[in-house]
C-alpha cells in the first residue's frame, strides 16, 4: 500500500522520515517481538520529492508499506486516535495514494527485513564525500629497487618500467569506488575517445602508499602485494534504460594495457601516479580517511628508467638460463618472477655466484636457491638481498661447515628413501599462472596418480599448473565485467600452446576431476624414456583406454581421462579372471547401485595389507575398512566386502564403467580413500537453514553450538577430551598429536585438573597447540556454522545386494524396504559395534533444496536367521535396492560411486514438516555443434569455459542469503529456481551445461546477513544486517576475541639458528622426567653425551628449513610480512581469513600433506627397521636411542623456531618403539 506525504518539513532527510514511522510501526500495536506469527518488524520505505533552491524536499513524499492491513492501521492511528507523525517540529499529512506500488516492490517489502536508517544514512554521507574525481598526467609501472649488496635502511627508488602520460590531454582520472573497495584510475578522454582503459586498485591490495612531489610533480606511490586489475571500457556505448542490461558485462578485463605494457607487467606492477596538481595529493589524502584506507605517508621517492625488463635484457636471461639443469632454472626464474630480484641483479651481481653454485653441487643447487627464495621474501629489514644469499649457502655464515650436511649427508639416505618412499606420493613443481604474472612454487610432496607413477624418476617432466586471480583467488566478476576474452586469451593460449620454463616446454596433458574444481591441470614436457621411447601427452591420453563412446563430447571425453589422474595411492593387482562385471539393480535415470559394486573379504584384507605397508600409522587401525573408493582400468566408484564371495574376487556394475581400458590381463586396484571409521556429522549453514524451515527451532542449534563451544574450552581439562577434540576435527593428524597424547597418558603425564601422577602438560608446547586447535574449531563454529552433532554420523553409501542374492536363486533373504536403512559403527576404541535403530534423518552436502533431508527408519541389528548381504559390514551406511527411485537420488541427486551421507540420530534435529524430494532431470549432455569428434583443443576450449562459468559457490551463496532475506525462507521462489541452478553447475564438468550467474535470481536487498562478515577481511558496518534467523543467532553468539592465542612461533627472517646449551640441566622438562623410567629400562641410561645430541644439527637445520619454507608457501596472502605460525602447521589449520573458503580449504589440505611427508621423512631417518611388521629388538632399541637424542636436541633448542615441533616428531619416535619394545601400554 502506498499513503503519499504531505507538510514535510523542507530540512527533513529521508532517515528523518523513516525513523519517526519506524519508531511507530515497530512500537506497540504494530509489532510484538514475542509473537511467533510476526517474527520481522514491518519493512516498509520512505521517499521524498526533490526540494528547490537549497532545501532538501519539497514537502512531499511517499510511504509504501507491504500491505494494506499495516496501512489501515496507521491511518486509523493519525486520525482516528489522533496521534501525529512529526518530524523536526512539523506535523505531517498522511493520505491514502489512488495508484498501487509495484508487485515486485511489494513482495520486497513483503520478504526482506527492514534495515535501522543509521548505516543507510552513514553509508550515503560517505558516498557523497567520495564522489569526486582527481586529475591524473601520467601513470608510471615498476619496481622499488635498492642494489643487492644495499642495506634494507638505504632509500629505494622507482624504476619506471613502463608509463602512460596523459599530461597534455588532462584526460586521467582517478576516483574511489567505496562499494567495491577498490580505487580506479581510467585512461582516456570520454569527449574525443571511443574505448578507454582502467586500472583498478583494490583497497586490500595495498601495501603501503606514500605521497611526495618530486621536481615539482606531484605524485602517489602505490606499493601493491599483487597487480592491479587492468580493464577497457567503450565509453559511448548505447544505452536502453535498463539499468540492469546497461550496467552489466561494459568493461572488458585485461592482462595489460598495450604490447608494450605486456612486456613488463609480469615483472613490474607498482605504481607511481603523476597528479596534475600540488592540491590533488592533499584532496588524495583526505579521501584516504573518508573511504577508509591506509593513511599515505610523506616521502621523497626519486625515479629513474633502470630498463630491468626490456625485451633485451629478458632475452639476455633466457640464454643464460639455458646453461642449467631444469630444477636449478625453476628456481632461478621463481626469483625472477616472484618480484625479489632483477635481471641487472642476475646478470650482474648474483651471476657469479649462481654459476659457482652450480658448478660445485650441480642439481642440489635447486634446494639452497628454493632456501634462498623463501630467504629474500621473509628478510630481515636490515639484510641485503646478498645477506640472504649468503646465508642459504652450504657454508653460509647461518651455520658454518655443518650447513653442507644439509645437501650432501643425506644424497644417499635420499636415493635409498626412493625406494622406500611412499609411492602415493612424488615431489612436484607448481606454476600459476594469474592474469599478468608467472607464479613458481615448489617443489614439494603432491599425490601421485595411475599415470605419473609409469614413469617413476621422470617426475619433475610432470608439473602442476593453476590459472587463478591475481590474489591466487579463483576468478570471480563483477556484473559490470566481462572475463570472457581474457580467459580465452590468457588461460585458452597457455592450455592449447603451451608454454616454455627453465629451458623446457611444457604442454597439456589433463586434469583430474577434483583438480578442475580447483582450476589446476597437469602439463608435462615431453621426454624420452629408457624402455618406451618418447613419452608425449598424446601419446599418455591415446594409452589410457577406448574413449569412443563419449569423443563427440569434451566434458565428457576429458571427465573420463580425469580418472586416470585422479589422486589415488596403488595396491594391489589382479589378474582378469579375479573380477567380473554384474548387472546393475533399478531401471531409468534412478539405479539402485549407480557406482558400487562388491570384493571377496580375502581381497579386501590384501588391499589394506598393501595401503598399511605404505603408511605406517594405519597399522594402528584396528577395525579394518570394509569398503573403498577405487580406480581400476575403466572403472570407479565404491566397492565394498561381500561375505559371500570366496578366494580373490572383485565384481563390478556397468554403472562404473567409465571408458574400455585396452590392456586388462594384469591391472592394479588404485585406492583413491577407505573407510575405516565413521566420520562427524556436521551442521552447517545450508543444511541448519533448511532444516529451521522444516520446523526445527533455533533453540535447539544454539544449544548444540553452546554444547560444541563448551566441549572446545574445557577440552583443556583432560587428555582424553582434547585426544576426542583432535580427532573430532581431524586435527594435529600431521604430526601424531592425539598418538602423542595418548602415550603421554599412558606414561602418567596428564593435563591441569587431572592431577596425574607424573605431572600435567600445562606450560608445554602441547597446551599451546590445544589453544590453536580451540580457536580452529571456535572459529569454525561461528563462521562456517560447522557444530558435531550428536548421535550423527557421515557414512559413505553402498547398496543392498539383497536383491541381486534372490536373483541369484538365494531364498530367505533379508532385506531391507523402502525408507530403511542399515548402519553399524564401530570406533576403533569401541569394544562391541552399535547398530542404529529407529528414525532418523539423511542427507547429503550440499543440501540445497527442502526435500534434499528425508526421514528413513535404521532397521538395527538384521535378524540372524536369515540371510542378510550387510551383516557384519561396520561404518558404511546401506540403502535399500527396491522402491520406484533410489533414495541416495533424493538426497541433492547422489549417487554411491563415494558420495557420504550424513545420518542424524539425534531426535531434537529431525525435520517435523514432511518436504518431497527434488525431481533431478539432467539437462543432457553438450556435443560440439558440428558433430565431429573431441580433440584436446575441445578440452582446452572447455576448460576456459569451465573457469568462466564456475559459479556454484556463487550460486550457493545467494541462495543462502535469500533464503535469509525472505519470509519464506528456502521455500522461496527464487531459492528454488537456484536449487535447480546448483544441481545443473554440480554436473557441469561431466555435461558442458554452464549456468549463466547473470541471469539468476537476485538478492531481494543489497545488504547481507551479519552471518557473511565471517567471509570479508574488512567488514562494514554499513554492508550488513542483523539475521533474524538461525543463522544470525548462532554467529552472534560466540565471541572469538575471549580466547587468547599464546605468543606465535613464526620463521624468523634471518634463519634457524642453533643455540648453546642453557644452563639448565637438560631433560628436566616433565615430559623427559616422566619418560625416564622407560628409558633407562630399555636404553639403561638418560642423559645423553653433548656430542650425541649435536650429531642431531644437521637433521633439525633441514626440517627447519623445510617447515619454514611450509611456512612460507602456505600462507593465503602473497606479502613477504605473512607467514604461518608453527603451531598452525603442526596442527593443521589456517588461521587467517579468506573471501573464498575453498581456497583457504584447499591450501590446508596442501599444507597437512606437505607437513606430513615432512614429519615422516624425520620419523623415517629416525627409525627405519628393515621389515616394518616385525622390528627387531636391536632395530627398535637403536631408534629409541635415536629418537631419544633428537628429543633432547629439540629441547635444548626450544626458543628457536621449529625446534619445539622437530621434538614432537622425536617424541612420537620415543613411544613407538617404547610401545614396540613393550615398555609402553598405549
């Protein structure tokens, strides 16, 4: 309803109005906050026409409200009960409107909360100052440069690369975009120029800024972590009037401005800013505060055209490159292009020197400059570049003769490692490539895969490429820009020509599927081998099977070749008469055993014998998995154990079937995971929003987070909880932790309240490892609303075989009924399995639709006497093959090839509104449009178009804050729309559908739920609102700022040191006292000989240096003053904030494998008896002396970096073979 406004005083603002009616209508009589059928304040909103000569309005308006009952009733107040709307001392008219706002308006209205005018008018008074435009004469690219042998206190100058002057013409300008966050400077003239170009500065990206005038010129430095985005604009384009076409895809991204430009931008991306007036950097300085960016400071910046990246000078590196072998070169140019030096410094001052460290450890010389990278990035401001050099070097000053034991006394233990090594497992180089820039990484440990493992010592010939953003976040565009014409150029020409580094040329080979979500493929250079002759990608993809049933379809020609380089660990293989293909149950769209098939319990018992010879840790499972995700030949998907079958046996279904494999006399089983125990079910924010719509109440999540955040603070109190903490949240897995713990338990240490026998860990490197642990799982609570849940857990699917058996002639079988599933759980500390009986609910992440929870009955225990394909099969949860549909395709469109399904038990949770499930139609598969047949320049094409159109976060993300926005919730017309939408993006790689973002449903407000600043770096007040929904409370609700985090142990710049002794009497630590009577009954002693524990040096300075390089290399931001803290590695998180959390997910999981191989690779050198599974006594009593002496050196050392972690991987040396020699019950 619309009432129009009249007598408005002339000085009144729109927030005036609107806070004299929100007072009224969200007052009594209009609105109970109690009173569960009006759970939002009125919505409503406030217009006033424009005013004349001065004043603000001209005393009339608008007030539309979402319908007509809210409207009767404020009449009925003003002049029926006569009490006015008064604003600044006038009364004002209130009359009812003839016309009816528009339906779109009124829904709005209808849905959306209503928002405290304060941010609104705040938010508008800091546009208003901002709308100003500054006049720009030149813009300047290069670098801050000071000569290598200059101390880091000398002044550094701008080397102008590169420039733009617009001097004469006055046609830059530079202007603040305070919505986006970014300051923009476009370069061209709108009067006499068709196209212009743009460079956009994101106010994050800032380092530093300074303002100066040199010689008279007015200027800005912008000191940038990344580059700039560059982007072209057509001025005069046509307008139609919409302001939703006209703004959208009308600036073009960039990966330069000019060919000239192209040159250098790899290289250099500061900026120097030529104003046009002295005013102009004051009016600058002031808009710095207003928008709320970093203050410039004052200073003399000299500049000068040093020229380090003309296309001569390149030229000259690249032939001197060429005279390396390939590893020395990768990281020769990783200091090249990761800004840290320049072509004068290599060719000049470090030439020498490089070429001299060449000659003296050839290919070693890759592992001191990968030292030497980390070294110049993380300096201390008093060294020189040279300092840093000299410090990586064998002899360097950082530890004298002893640093040469770090490349040369463990050559040998190297190549014997080799062939113990797990060979799920090689060390790879990584390269990113962003819109301008050549990132280099590496090398260090990534899972293998079927193909690399062919070709075993040809590893570094295989290499690891990203395309992503040039903050190494995945691409994401604004309404306004269009990426298309970038990515075919920047990413289309890399994929379908390759590209040339250290000497090399690489080209595409694939990708695996997990990969591409992640927008990485494999490249490889070509190479000739021994056996096979020349190895070529060509040659690989035409090797890996028959894939002429799917060739007319690149997504799903390349999803096929993506499993032969999914990330799988070997282990064993099987002739052709050990497996066999059956038939699939169910018919149409909806199969009952899409992607699982079955395995004899003696081949189940080979694969995990095979898996354990590889990982040490497993053999500490003790209930063994009954089912895993494989790859073999063709075929993936789940396979899980058939009691029934005899000898070594695997039968597979078509539905695995992916492509025909041409060789199948011999082929391994390649394990990609296994389920040996249950995992934590988990609420999170999609599945908490629908569930509260299905009729849970929000009291019962927040008492669950309450639950789950308490359980985090106190699990200080006791070993045992914070050992169930750990590997609730899969934490300090890396490093043993909860092994540590629990051997430390069992040797009478324990924590404060304990008050254990041999003392509490209180004040140890342990506790400060809790409080890292705490705050990760703290933090995930509030900003990613992930609580346990209770009685839940996440089961991988299999279907019932039951069918099959009866098919089979079998008769007295049990089976299970629609609705009805089996689930039996056993922990490895359970002493008898639990069988789930009674209702409970399923799901599968991510949920996105209402109906994507369904509620089933768990039928318990299966009677004994019958028989019953599932008796016996312990942490799998089994799904009924009978019924129309199968129930894993209700739940998000799943599927049992190692989809995980979440079981909820816990009663309070379950949804009391009935929701039928989502029909999931596929949209069918794209082919190319002139029907011809795929090659790899398809697959390139649709990797492009892959990265451009990756857009299911986006799409999740609005569907959750709509959801919010709205009344109805998940049930809204719009999130329904994006349900379908999300279904269609998660089936993208295998169909070739894209989803156009675009043309999606829109926020109904501009402002996000308060629940989204866990996501922004830099949040604002005035981008938010209160969620009334659950997810608000819950965020609201915890407070991260209580829980201190202890002092942080980050690499210091100048490089671990080893320290003298203190003067303490060494193993006087409670942990070392506690372990002494274990000790001197084995080892018959406990102190150890000075010179014994200084042997440890050469072994702690390279897990030092390989920690500080994880450090390093794994923190989310590029700025040489971010790195990761020891603890964070150790325990394995990632504490700070990311807009993306798949990027932050995904550098963890990099980071937990790096940290682990290292972790192994001490444990290894430590300890390594000749047959794993039966040590002998000598074997484990040498290694407890071993690890016993690494223990105490990393005590001795415990104030330099990485010491204290390098004693925890002694430590968990030390109860190993105590436990092995049986001097330890653990």
């Amino acid at each position: 309803m619309e009432i129009e406004l009249a007598d408005v005083s002339f000085d009144a603002s729109v927030w005036d109005v609107k806070r004299a009616f929100g007072a009224i209508l969200h007052g009594d009589g209009f609105y109970n906050p109690s009173d569960p059928k009006t759970p939002r304040a009125v919505n409503f909103k406030v217009t006033l026409n424009p005013g004349i000569g001065g004043v603000r309005n001209n005393g009339s308006g608008s007030l539309i409200l979402p319908n007509r009952k809210v409207g009767d009733k404020l009449l009925k107040r003003v002049y029926e009960e006569g009490k006015p709307v008064i604003v600044n001392g006038r009364r004002m008219r209130l009359f009812r409107a003839k016309k009816m706002p528009g339906r779109g308006l009124r829904e709005t209205l209808e849905k959306t909360p209503y928002l405290e005018p304060d941010e609104e008018e705040k938010h508008e008074e800091k546009l208003c100052k901002l709308d100003l435009g500054l006049h720009v004469d030149k813009v300047q690219f290069g670098v801050f440069y000071r000569p290598p042998d200059a101390p880091m206190t000398s002044p550094r100058i701008f080397s102008n690369e590169y420039e733009i002057s617009h001097r004469n013409k006055g046609a830059g300008l530079l202007w603040f975009e305070y919505d986006h966050k970014l300051i923009r400077i476009q370069v061209g003239d709108r009067m006499t120029e068709q196209i212009g170009s743009n460079i956009a500065i994101a106010f994050s990206n800032i380092r530093r800024l300074a303002v100066g005038i040199d010689f008279g010129n007015p200027f800005v430095c912008f000191d940038l972590l990344t580059p700039p985005m560059f982007e072209r604009e057509r001025f005069n384009r046509t307008l139609t009037g919409d302001d939703w076409r006209d703004q959208r895809k009308f600036r073009q991204r960039l990966d330069s401005l000019t060919p000239a430009h192209a040159v250098v931008a790899p290289y250099a991306h500061h900026m120097r800013v030529i104003m046009h007036t002295e005013s102009d950097i004051q009016t600058f300085v002031r808009l710095c505060e207003v928008a709320e960016v970093q203050r410039p400071i004052f200073a003399n910046v000299d500049a000068f055209n040093k020229g380090f990246f003309s296309p001569k000078q390149l030229h000259k590196f690249h032939i001197w490159l060429k005279q390396f072998d390939w590893p020395v070169a990768f990281q020769i140019e990783a200091l090249l292009r990761g800004g840290f030096m320049t072509t004068e410094d290599m060719l000049g001052y470090f030439r020498p020197h490089l070429e001299k460290l060449y000659k003296d450890l050839g290919s070693r010389a890759a592992v001191v400059l990968r030292t030497f990278c980390e070294a110049v990035r993380t300096r201390n401001p008093k060294d020189s570049v040279a300092d840093c050099f000299q410090r990586s070097l064998p002899d360097g000053s950082r530890c004298d003769k002893s640093g040469k034991l770090i490349v040369k006394k463990f050559a040998d233990d190297d190549e014997k490692g080799e062939q113990k090594r797990d060979m799920g497992k090689f060390q790879c180089h990584h390269v990113t490539f962003t819109p301008t820039r050549v990132i280099l990484e590496g090398p260090y440990v990534s899972v293998s895969n079927r193909v690399i493992r062919q070709f075993v010592g040809f590893e570094d010939h295989f290499i690891r490429v990203d395309f992503r953003d040039e903050d190494r976040l995945q691409y994401r565009w604004t309404r306004e820009v269009d990426g298309t014409t970038l990515l075919e150029e920047r990413i289309g020409g890399v994929l379908k020509e390759g590209f040339e580094l250290g000497g090399r040329r690489f080209e595409f080979l694939a990708y695996s599927s997990s990969a591409l979500r992640e927008h990485a493929v494999w490249f490889m250079n070509p190479f000739e081998h021994p056996t096979q002759g020349t190895i070529t990608s060509q040659r690989i993809r035409d090797g890996l099977g028959d894939f002429s049933s799917v060739i007319m379809y690149p997504s799903k020609y390349a999803a096929r070749l993506a499993q032969a380089f999914t990330a799988t660990d070997p282990s064993v293989s099987i002739t052709r008469d050990q497996w066999e293909e059956m038939d699939d149950m169910g018919e149409g769209d909806y199969l009952f055993t899409d992607g699982v098939g079955t395995i004899s319990s003696e081949l189940g018992e080979m694969i995990w014998e095979a898996l354990c010879t590889a990982k040490d840790a497993l053999r500490r499972v003790v209930v063994k998995p009954h089912a895993y995700q494989i790859r073999f030949l063709g075929y993936k998907g789940v396979v899980v154990v058939d009691h029934r079958l005899e000898g070594i046996k695997m039968r597979l279904r078509p539905s695995m079937n992916k492509f025909e494999a041409l060789d199948k006399d011999v082929a391994p089983i390649e394990i990609a995971r296994w389920f040996d125990k249950p995992g934590t079910s988990y609420l999170n924010k999609a599945l908490i929003m629908i569930l509260e719509d299905r009729g849970v109440d929000q009291k019962v999540f927040l008492k669950l987070q309450e639950l789950a955040a308490a359980k985090t603070t106190t699990a200080s109190d006791s070993i045992e909880e914070t050992v169930q903490l750990l590997k609730t949240h899969n934490l300090g897995t890396s490093f043993g932790i909860p092994w540590i713990l629990q051997g430390l338990r069992a040797a009478g240490l324990g924590m404060g309240p304990e008050r254990a026998p041999a003392g509490d860990l209180s004040g140890t490197f342990l506790q400060s490892l809790i409080l890292f642990a705490q705050h990760h799982v703290l933090r995930d609570i509030k900003h990613g609303a992930r609580i346990p849940i209770p009685d839940s857990y996440l089961l991988v699917g299999v279907a019932d075989e039951g069918p099959a058996y009866e098919a089979e002639g079998l008769k007295d079988v049990f089976m299970l009924e629609k609705d009805e599933i089996y689930v039996c759980i056993q922990n490895d500390e359970d002493g008898e399995p639990t069988y789930l009986k009674g209702i409970v609910s399923i799901s599968r992440s991510p949920v996105v639709h209402p109906g994507d929870v369904q509620r089933v009955k768990a039928i318990g225990e299966p009677p004994a006497d019958k028989i019953c394909f599932f008796r016996g099969l312990k942490n799998v949860v089994v799904l009924p093959s009978v019924g129309t549909r199968s129930l894993a395709s209700m739940l998000g469109g799943g599927d049992l090839d190692g989809d995980l399904y979440s079981i909820i038990k816990y009663n309070p949770l379950l949804p009391t509104l009935h929701q039928d499930p989502m029909e999931y139609k596929g949209v069918g598969t794209r082919r190319l449009p002139d029907g011809r047949e795929s090659t790899v320049n398809d697959i390139c094409d649709f990797i492009v178009e892959y990265i451009n159109s990756d857009v299911l976060g986006l799409l999740s993300d609005r569907h959750l804050m709509i959801a919010d926005q709205s009344k109805e919730g998940t049930r809204d017309e719009s999130c329904i729309q994006l349900a379908k939408l999300c279904s269609q993006a998660v089936d993208y790689p295998k169909n070739g559908v894209p989803v156009d973002i675009f043309d999606s449903p829109r926020l109904l407000i501009r402002e996000k739920p308060d629940w989204k600043k866990a996501e922004d770096s830099d949040p604002r007040d005035t981008d938010y609102y209160y969620s009334s929904r659950a997810l608000g409370v819950l965020f609201r609700s915890i407070d991260l700022n209580n829980l201190k985090l202890p002092a942080s142990s980050t690499p210091v710049p100048n490089g671990g040191v080893v320290l003298a002794p203190k003067r303490e009497q060494p193993l006087s630590d409670v942990i070392s006292l506690a372990l002494r009577p274990l000790i001197e009954r084995q080892l018959h002693y406990f102190y150890n000989d000075d010179r014994n524990v200084a042997d440890m040096t050469a072994l702690f300075l390279r897990y030092e240096k390989e920690l500080r390089y994880i450090c390093v290399t794994h923190a989310l931001s590029d700025a040489p003053d971010i790195r990761l803290q020891e603890e964070e590695v150790v325990v394995g998180t990632i504490l700070a904030v990311c807009s993306q959390v798949r990027w932050r997910r995904d550098r963890m999981h990099r980071m937990k494998l790096h940290s682990s191989e290292l972790a192994r690779d001490v444990q290894r050198r430590l300890f390594q008896p000749v047959d794993v599974l039966h040590p002998e006594q000598g074997e484990l009593l040498y290694g407890l002396s071993q690890a016993w002496l690494a223990w105490d050196f990393g005590m001795r050392n415990r104030g330099v970096f990485g010491a204290q972690s390098f004693s925890l991987v002694a430590l968990n040396v030390v109860l190993d073979t105590l436990s092995k020699l049986g001097g330890l019950v653990i």
